[in-house]
C-alpha cells in the first residue's frame, strides 16, 4: 500500500482548477500534516485519495497498485453521527468487516475506552460535545485498524483541552502502526503532531519537508509567508 | 344553527353507538391503510433516495405528481379492478372494508414514498462519504437512514393518515357506504348532510378533526421529547 505515490494530480470541477500536477510520495509511517492557506485543495486532496472525488488527471498508486490494499479511513471536519448511542455508532461500522457480534462488541468496548468515551456509550451520540463527537469519530475509525487515517481538520473549533485529547488519540493511533495524513490551520498542533510536513499553495506541493526542517526553514516564498501569517498571504507570494 | 351543534354535542356526549361504529370502522381501515402505506412507502422513497440509475429524476417527479392524485379516480381504477370481471374479482373485495382499505393504500403509498424520499435524500447526501468509505451497502444504508430520520419521517406519516382518514371520493365507490358494514366517518358525513342530519354530520366531523388534531398534538411532543432525549 506505501509508498503512495500521487504525480501529476489534476483536480478541475467545471474548468476550475483546484488541484494542478500535483506530485507528491508518502511514507507508510509517521503523522503527514497538510499545511497550507484556505481553498488550496488539502481537502480536495483527502477526498481524492478516500475515492470520494474522481481525479481529472494523473495517478495515485499505492504501493504498486492502483486500489489501496489495506483499510483506509477518514475523519470529516463535521462527522457523521447517527441518531444512535455511541456504542452503536461504533459497532455499525465493523458491520461490513468480517467479525461476528461478540468481536464486534469487543472491540467497540476497547476502542471506546481508548478514546474515554466508554461511561457514555449508552448515551445518544448526537448529546455530545463538540470535542466528545469528534472523539467517538476517531473512536470509530480506529476500530476499523486503518492502515491510513486521513484526518481532514480534527480539531477545527476545539478547545484546547479538547484539541489535547483528540492528539493523544491520534498519537496513539499512529503508534499501532496506522500511517496518518491529516490537514489543520493550527501552526501549534503541526508542530507537535507532525513528522513531516507537506505545504500546499496553488493547488500544488510547495514543499514536502520533515517536520522540524520546515518549521526552523520553510524553503519557498509561499511558506515563508503562512508561517509569518502575512495578510493577504497571496500578495506575498505573488512577490 | 345552535340547536344543530347542541345535537351534535349530544349524539357525542351519549356515546351514540352508531356514531361509535362509524369511527371505529374508519380508524381500522385508514390505520390499516397507513400500516401497508410505511411498509411500502417507507423502504420504496428510501430505496429512491439512495439510489443512482438512469430516470431516477422521472420516477421522483411520477412519484411526486402521484401526491395529488384525485382520489375519485383512485376509486374508479381499484372499483374496476376488484369489480367481477377485473382482475382481482375472484376476491370478492368489492364493497367491503378490505375494498377501501386498499383504495385508501394507493393514495398513502406515493404521499408517504414522496415524502420520505425528500427526507432521506438530504440525510443521504451529508452521510454518503462516511458511509461508502465505512463500507455501508445502499440496502444496508436504507435501513440505517431509515431509522436515523424516524423522528422527521414522522411527518411523513401524518401526513399519510390525514390523508387517509379525510378522504371521501375512493372509499365512496369502493365500499359503497353501506350502512354499518362499510360507512366512515366522511361517507357518513356527506350522506348525512344531503340528508338533512346535519347534527349526526357535524358531530362526525368534531370527532374527525379532533382524532386528527389530536393526533398530531401527539407526535408533536412525543418528537419534541425524541429529539431532547435523542438529539
């Protein structure tokens, strides 16, 4: 399934570019954070990789296949839960996977209790929290044993002891041996996430760096500026 | 005009046995008629909604433009079929009550599948990627977005059974509005009025608004308590 390799991805809904030759290879290792301004395609590029969208170009292969090999899963921005306890909206997902009930239920009662959410499993899950949901959709990839998780802005209006739980969560997801790839806006969660960084502008890879290499000495303009949060970026870039 | 409701008022307060037939006649059948309009009207709008093939947009505009059938031409259509020489004859349904319940099946069934399709179609779209990439088939999602819309889809069946139960051109010629064996609450209400028993026609529509509105006051908390306990 890895390295994935993504050259020349081309993304144009209608003739509007989004994503442009794209090129980009991951490891199957480590957390890969997408950094970059909005509207430049990092959840585009998710979505094009979960097979949500269909490509208008280039080629994603995974290994040296064309079909991810492993499991994949995703984690939306606003995740989906149904009108069901949390235990449910668990345990419905390993449904297509082959499990009987009681290794259904099991790992349900694992992941649950990972993400420390068990004391609530009997509650509604849309009763909630913002950052409780986010961690029951984690909890749900997770019991899925992704080989990727893509992570499409976890932590968007979290607060900060919310954002601390959903990274342990993640953290410990990449220690089981899950390659995580996952977009924010926050400099501050990149830097304590990331392994390595992969900067988007223009609807394409400016820099793919280690994460530490990035941060000390972002290479191109464009980085450069989101880092120094120059407004409006654009015009520093286009100088 | 006060002395009409003051009868009314009286055929109701002395439970008039006949009076009582007829509402129950009609809550059997539209009840019943409701029962076989989710069976089939829940999963077919649901099934549509989630569905992807080609004329999938006539079929929901046929579907929607079902809602407004009239329903004397229901009753003729089910009249010929269930008549001796149609072809369900050999049943001798005509002119029962199983008659009207299948005349009034046909006019829920499109309100209901419409009216779920609508509703499942928007939870439909915000839960397809989840649900795809989770590995959820189509067949498997329309039990679980059936079950996650309950609450709203509860519209859909008020809707139905207000259809039901207010319709009076269908279940007029298939039951033939025989007097304690196929006579409803709306037959009885438009023989009566011709008749000149206006207090036994207003009385009868008292209790029909009053099951009705009685009906939806119920949903309505019992949604309202769902959704608190729910979310």
């Amino acid at each position: 399934m890895f390295p994935l390799r993504i050259a020349a991805l081309r993304f144009a809904p209608e003739g509007r570019v989004v994503l442009d030759e794209l090129d980009l290879v991951l490891p199957g290792e480590g957390i890969s954070v997408i950094l970059g301004p909005n509207g430049t395609g990092k959840t585009v590029l998710l979505r094009l990789l979960a097979g949500l969208l269909p490509a208008h170009g280039g080629s994603i292969v995974w290994g040296d296949a064309p079909q991810p090999a492993g499991r994949l899963a995703m984690v939306f921005q606003q995740p989906m839960l149904l009108r069901m306890s949390v235990f449910a909206n668990v345990e419905f997902a390993l449904r297509p996977q082959a499990m009987n009930s009681a290794e259904r239920r099991a790992r349900t009662t694992e992941v649950l209790e990972r993400v420390g959410l068990a004391y609530r499993a009997r509650d509604s899950a849309r009763l909630l929290s913002g950052g409780e949901r986010q961690r029951l959709a984690l909890a749900r990839a997770w019991a899925m044993r992704p080989r990727l998780l893509l992570l499409d802005e976890p932590t968007a209006s979290l607060d900060p002891s919310a954002t601390e739980a959903v990274e342990r969560i993640i953290r410990e997801i990449r220690t089981e041996g899950a390659k995580v790839l996952m977009t924010t806006h926050n400099l501050g969660q990149a830097t304590r996430l990331a392994d390595d960084i992969v900067f988007l502008a223009e609807g394409r890879v400016q820099e793919h760096e280690p994460a530490q290499r990035f941060f000390a000495h972002p290479q191109s303009p464009a980085a450069r500026a989101f880092m120094q949060g120059e407004l409006p970026w654009r015009i520093a870039f286009d100088h | 005009m006060t002395q009409t409701l003051l009868d009314a008022l009286s055929l109701l307060g002395s439970f008039d046995h006949r009076l009582l037939d007829i509402v129950a006649l009609s809550l059997r059948v539209s009840l019943t008629a409701l029962v076989i309009g989710a069976l089939l009207g829940l999963p077919l709008g649901a099934g549509l909604a989630v569905a992807g093939f080609r004329g999938r947009g006539a079929l929901i505009v046929a579907l929607n433009a079902l809602m407004g059938l009239p329903s004397v031409v229901v009753g003729v259509l089910v009249y010929l079929a269930l008549s001796r020489s149609g072809p369900l004859g050999s049943y001798g349904l005509l002119f029962s009550p199983a008659a009207m319940i299948v005349a009034q099946s046909v006019l829920v069934v499109p309100l209901i599948a419409a009216v779920t399709r609508q509703i499942v179609e928007d939870a439909w779209r915000d839960y397809a990627p989840e649900l795809s990439l989770i590995g959820i088939s189509r067949l498997q999602a329309v039990a679980l977005l059936l079950a996650d819309c309950r609450f709203s889809l509860s519209v859909a069946m008020l809707a139905g059974l207000g259809r039901a139960m207010s319709e009076v051109g269908a279940v007029m010629i298939v039951g033939g509005n025989i007097d304690g064996y196929t006579r409803v609450m709306t037959t009885a209400i438009a023989l009566e009025t011709s008749k000149g028993d206006l207090a036994l026609s207003i009385a009868l529509g008292l209790v029909l608004m009053a099951l009705i509105l009685g009906l939806n006051i119920a949903v309505h908390f019992i949604r309202g308590w769902a959704l608190r306990r729910y979310g």
